[in-house]
C-alpha cells in the first residue's frame, strides 16, 4: 500500500479516471490509518489543495479531497461514489474526536442520489458542521426539523431483525439489536449521535447554574412557523388600481400575521398609446410607459403609472416583490412586433413580442435602472423601500427572454448594480428560472452570483440576498366513460414537487447560499394562470385549495431534508375584469386561475386565510394517513387511498394550539370520507390544568362551507345573479367555521383526542384555546 505514496505527490497531474479512483481509495484508506498529530490536523483545516511539504509528508485530506472534486464517475455505484461517502463518514468521525469541523463536502450529484442510509449520514455531517461552527439557532431548528423527517422517512425503515435484551448477570448494560445490513448499524449510530449532540446543545434551553438545564419549553418543536404561502402575483400590473382588484389587495394584506408581498409582470412594458391603451390591463398583458424616448433618442423617465401599482400595494399592506422587465419599445434590440393578442384556449406561444428582447444599450438599460430605484426612495423613503424585493425578468431559460444566458447575466448584473447604487442596502436576489432547477441554468447563474466577473463592476461575484425559482404541477384531462362528465382531471404534484427538490438539491451544493432565503416566485398546479383546457377544470372548487395544501407541506418538508432556507411560495393568480382590452371575456368562474371572480373569493383564498391564523413554534405530527415523500415525488397520489395530512404549530402567546388537516388525491374522482382521529400529546401545563375545559374552533372547506363556487351552483350558476344572490355569494367566499368555540374539550391522562369526519378534498383548521372569554384569532 505504501508504494502508492508517490503516486499521490502526482494526483493533480493524473489524467486517467481509473487511476484516480484507485488513488482516490488508497488515500482514504491511509487516512485512517496515519497518526492524526496535532501538525497533521492544523494542515488539514485548509480548503485548498497546495504543494506537498517534504518535511510532513502526505496530506492525505487534501488529497482525497482533490481527487473527489476533480473526479466523474458514471452511475451512483462507481469506486469513487463509494470513497466519498466513507470519506465523508471518517469525517464525522474526526470532526467529534477532534473538535473540529469537518472538512470534506460531497458533489450535489452525489447528495441528490443517497440512499436513505447516506441520508442520515449526510444529517449527521451538518451536525458537526453546526457544533463546530457557529451554532445559530436558526441552523438548530433546521436540524431539529430534519431529524424529525428523517426518523420518519428513513430510520422507520431500518427495522432490526432481532433484538436481544441485555443480561444484567453477565455484566451486560445495553440489549444487542441485530439489522439486515452493516448500512443500517451505521445509519443508526451516526443519527444516535447527532440527535444526542442537538439535543445536548439545544440553544432554546435556559441554562441556570444552580438548577442545569429546563427541558420545560422543549415539545418537539421544529422552528418557527414560516408563512410562505403570503406571496402573491399576476401577469397584469394594472389591475391593482382596478376596482376589484385594489379590493383583493387589501384582503391579501390581511390574509396572515406576516407581510403580504405581491409580484407582477410588465412594470416597464410600453403602452399601444396610438389607441389609448397605456395602462389598460389584458390578460397577460399590461403596461406603464415608464421608458419613452424623444425625437433625438433621450430618456425620458415617467414613473406615474408604477406609481399607482405600488401605492395600492402599500394601501392594503402588500408590498413590492419587485420584478425588473420587461424590455421597454424604445430599448429593445428587435422591437416588432410588440403587441399582441392572446387567445386563453390556444396557449401562450403569440405572447413572446419586442418586450422579450435584449436591450439596445445595456448603459441605457441600467440607467433606467438606477432611476427606477432613485424615485422609489424619495417616493416612498429609504426605509419602505429597503423592505421591498428587488428581482430581474422573469424566467430567462424560455421564451420570455430571446437572448443568450451570459446575455441575461449582464442584464442581471447591471441592474441589480443599478439599485444597489441607489439603495445599497436593497434586498436583491433572483433569478426566477422556470422548471425548477432547469438544467443548468440556476446553477450557472448562481455559480456566476458566487464566482462569475460581474458584467456591471468588473469585480468577481454579485450581491444575492435571495434565491428565486419556479415551480408548476401538470395537471391533465383523462378520458373515462365511467365519469358522468366523460372524464376528469388528473393533478400531477410530483412533478411540481421533483422540481422544488432538483431546484433545493442545487441551492444546497453551494455552502454559500444553504441560509439563503428561498422564495418559489411561482408556485402553481399548472403553467398559465389566463389558459383555459379542460385539465385546469380544478380552479373553480375543491380540488385547487387541497392541492395547494398537500403541495405546499411537502415543499416546506423538501427544504428541511435539503437543508436550504424556504420563506416565500408565491402563488401566481389574482383576478381579471372588464376592461378595453377584456370587454366580454370575464364572466363568473370562468375558468381562469385567480384567486376571486368579479368580486367574489374562490375556495382556494380560504386556505391561505386558514394559515394566516397558524401561528408560534411548529410541532411534530405523524398521520398513518399521509403518502410518504418518496411515494409522492415518484408517483403522486394515485392509488386507492387518499393523503390525509396535518400539520400543527403551538403558540405560547396565546396558550392557542392549530391543527391543519387535508384529504387530498390527484384525480378528481370521488372517495369515502377520512374518518380523522387526532390525538395531541405533550400539552403545556397551563392546558393540563384547566379546570372549565379547552375550547375548539373547527374552520372548513368543503362542499358545504367557505365555498362560494358550490353555492352559485345550486344557485343554476347564473352569469347575471341578483343583487341579493351577489351578497350570498360574497359571504360564501369568506371562511367559515363549523364550530366557533362553544365546543369545549377535556384533557384526559395528559391528552387531548378528538375526532371527526373529513371528506376528500376538504381541509380543516382546528384552533383550541384555552381561555373562552379571549380572541384569538
């Protein structure tokens, strides 16, 4: 073995890959063999892979870490797959002995493939990872949160085959548990560990020196509850001074206990101003004229139009998630033709006009930029606007950008130098790439973000305060004589869901940017909010709100198995009226995606409301009635059961308790009702020892409650309904509680259960407090 030391002086030479797995092996394997002295660990802590001293002979950390950088291997079984992993496991091994953090990574590729044994090694890695380093509590809560997952999609599965009970007459303290596979033995001791090191350094207990450590406060909980569902957006801007529209805005910014924050296309698209349609919103369509030029070719600025998009925002509390496009008339490199007509039932092909070109004069393109952001600070002050998102186009790997790549990285960087220059202290982030990851091309861009010569300064790397991607289901029309209607739709939420995890996967292979916050700038069950086919049959009812309740669970699960930093799931729909441009195309659920019709709120607006009220610390749920993550991104739910799933979070604050529940499945067939049985365990004392009972608040969507789409059905689904059925429907549309907290329930032996019946597609909020007399929602 010791014949190949030489060998190893030469490795960054070394051009042929069997040669180089083999090396690869040996030096992990006199790795563990050297003597790890105190010279030895200090030249270890170094990232880079340098000269070979003489007078210390082999780095055999840097070699292998060389080897595994520089190393491509086909399949997940090749040699070289199989040294990083033991790598990486010698890594935790001296990370603990040593006190140090460790000091190998592995290729996303190779974290995007792991097995469910790797998984959890992978969790034990970043535990070191965060003993050894910081040890924010924001990365604690994460970890904890990733345990949980793991002990229930992965370690469920390490079964032992028998277990032995120790013999205390023989001396022996512990049992002897016997696994299928040596996999599973380490697995099993490498999450023993982490857990035991989480929880002896769980930063949320207060340490007293005469009394240790208090576990009081500790219940399982998984961080904070994240309100990503609070991101709204739409194609049109200017339907936000429109009357409905402005309406759905101040409901949106009361929707939840965080910040609302609303996206839009077209904030610089140019205007048909020859038939006075500056302005006017159609669908996908709108337009502010905020870059003209006059006759000799010079800017002219006028902010008036985006100026009344955004004080309506700021009118209803929503502000800015801001996006920069599109290319104006006078900037852009192939201009004609600009406008165009849209067709709902034919698809977005005609829309990719002048607008989705590159700019004539990038100079001229920052600079347009930088006034943007200027007036939005004297406008609205410093402070209002350091609060905003600031993001560039909207998915450049399609075709609503009709240039190159490195071409949009210049867009990109010029303008995010342009407000920057105007608010350093703006939040900018980007690049709203559609498909998930799409390929490459999130990578590449935030390899370039990291590493890339910036287009605007010269210097290497550009600002990212946020990463943003997006993501869409595929739902589909499935041709059945079984179905009274000839058929029925069929969702697709794994193919939404193998998006976020690919795009979290890719985020995650850059240290950098694993705390970066994550915002999905469109988070959908399908591609075009203004199309209509008979597969976006689901807008209308039930199936839109349980989708978005089974989808959106799964995401936040996703981001804590990924360990990346998810806040914000945007959903892409917000409503359409008359208009010139839409004078006889909007009737009353007319199919499109939005989220409330001529006034009227859909059932899928309840949903966010329902989350809106959750609030204080998440803790952990387990339904027996819940398709694994693994069945779901593979296969959907399409079998015969449906996915019944919870959710629940604890707010101390209030002594309140929020239970969330769904029955959901992909086809839009019917299914027997779930019987729900829920038990809630580990109740804080206070509700312990209430005396008069805890009181329950059941809010419900379903076919008889919060739906104002069931209720103009029975109504004949008039296009003309009267003053009295309008006022029916508006109260329809709003949320509404099967019981409203006379319900009072009895904590018994330590827990409180409680049962009812949940029929497919419904959801259900369960709020239990415990004080009747105070509101709490």
């Amino acid at each position: 073995m010791l014949k190949c030391i030489p060998a190893l002086h030469d490795v960054p030479q070394i051009q042929d890959e069997e040669q180089r797995e083999n090396l690869a092996a040996a030096a992990v394997i006199l790795r563990q063999c050297e003597e790890m002295d105190q010279n030895e660990d200090s030249r270890e802590g170094t990232d880079n892979f340098g000269p070979i001293s003489s007078d210390h002979g082999v780095n055999f950390l840097d070699i292998t870490k060389a080897i595994l950088r520089t190393t491509t291997t086909s399949g997940s079984n090749g040699l070289t797959d199989a040294v990083g992993w033991l790598a990486l496991r010698q890594e935790i091994y001296y990370a603990f002995s040593l006190g140090r953090s460790p000091q190998i990574s592995l290729p996303y590729e190779q974290e995007k493939e792991a097995s469910q044994v790797n998984k959890v090694i992978l969790h034990t890695y970043q535990v070191a990872k965060w003993n050894y380093g910081d040890k924010t509590t924001q990365e604690w809560d994460r970890l904890r949160a990733q345990e949980k997952a793991l002990e229930t999609n992965c370690c469920s599965h390490f079964s032992p085959v028998l277990t032995r009970q120790a013999d205390k007459s023989r001396g022996e303290v512990f049992p002897l548990v016997w696994y299928t596979s040596d996999g599973e033995v380490t697995a099993t001791q490498h999450f023993i560990l982490a857990k035991t090191v989480l929880t002896a350094e769980n930063p949320h207990l207060e340490h007293n020196p005469d009394r240790g450590l208090s576990r009081e406060a500790e219940h399982q909980t998984l961080g904070r509850w994240a309100s990503i569902n609070q991101f709204f957006g739409c194609d049109e801007p200017n339907f936000a001074y429109y009357p409905y529209g402005s309406a759905l805005i101040k409901e949106l910014g009361a929707i939840g206990q965080s910040q609302t924050y609303f996206r839009t296309h077209n904030l610089l698209t140019t205007g048909d101003s020859s038939k006075d349609l500056v302005g006017v919103p159609g669908l996908k369509w709108g337009s502010t004229d905020a870059y003209t030029e006059d006759t000799n070719g010079n800017p002219v600025y006028n902010f008036t139009i985006v100026d009344r998009i955004f004080d309506s925002y700021l009118a209803g509390n929503v502000k800015p998630y801001l996006q920069i496009g599109f290319m104006p008339l006078a900037l852009a490199s192939n201009p004609e033709p600009y406008f165009f007509e849209f067709d709902p039932a034919a698809g977005p092909d005609s829309i990719y006009t002048g607008w989705s070109h590159t700019p004539t004069d990038y100079e001229k393109w920052e600079q347009l930029v930088y006034q943007w952001a200027q007036h939005s600070v004297e406008r609205y002050g410093l402070d209002e606007v350091n609060s905003w998102y600031w993001e560039v186009w909207n998915e450049p790997n399609i075709a609503y950008w009709n240039g190159t790549k490195e071409q949009f990285h210049e867009l990109h960087d010029r303008a995010i130098a342009a407000v920057l220059r105007a608010v350093p202290t703006a939040r900018v982030g980007g690049c709203e790439v559609a498909g998930g990851a799409a390929g490459s091309y999130l990578g590449d861009f935030l390899a370039h973000c990291a590493s890339g010569t910036n287009y605007a300064t010269g210097e290497i790397g550009t600002p990212l305060e946020f990463i943003s991607f997006h993501a869409k289901g595929a739902p589909l029309w499935v041709n059945s004589t079984d179905s009274p209607n000839g058929g029925y739709v069929q969702m697709n939420i794994s193919t939404q869901l193998r998006q976020i995890d690919e795009a979290f996967g890719v985020v995650a292979s850059f240290p950098q940017y694993r705390s970066t916050p994550i915002v999905m700038g469109e988070y959908d069950p399908d591609g075009c909010a203004a199309c209509t086919s008979q597969a976006y049959g689901y807008r209308n009812g039930l199936l839109y709100p349980a989708y978005t309740a089974a989808s959106f669970m799964r995401a936040m699960s996703l981001a804590t198995q990924r360990g990346v930093n998810l806040t914000g799931a945007l959903t892409w729909a917000f409503e359409y009226e008359q208009t010139a441009l839409l004078p006889n195309q909007t009737g009353f659920f007319d199919g499109f995606r939005v989220l409330s019709t001529h006034g009227i709120d859909k059932p899928v607006l309840n949903v966010h409301r329902m989350w809106g009220m959750m609030n204080g610390d998440m803790v952990s749920t387990n339904s027996s009635g819940q398709v694994s993550m693994d069945v779901v991104l593979n296969e959907g739910i399409r079998r015969g059961d449906t996915d019944v799933g919870a959710v629940a979070t604890f707010d101390s604050s209030k002594e309140s308790v929020y239970v969330f529940v769904w029955n959901y499945h992909d086809q839009d067939l019917d299914f027997p009702d779930s019987n729900v049985n829920i038990d809630i365990q580990d109740l804080p004392s206070a509700f312990l020892d209430s005396t008069a009972g805890l009181n329950l608040t059941h809010y419900r969507i379903d076919n008889d409650h919060s739906n104002s789409f069931s209720r103009w059905q029975a109504m004949g689904s008039p296009q003309a309904p009267s003053d009295e059925q309008y006022q029916e429907l508006i109260q329809a549309g709003k949320l509404e509680a099967l019981s409203q907290g006379e319900t009072l329930l009895m904590p018994i032996d330590g827990k409180l259960s409680l049962g009812f019946s949940l029929p497919v597609r419904a959801t259900s909020l369960l709020v239990l407090h415990n004080d009747k007399s105070a509101s709490f929602v």
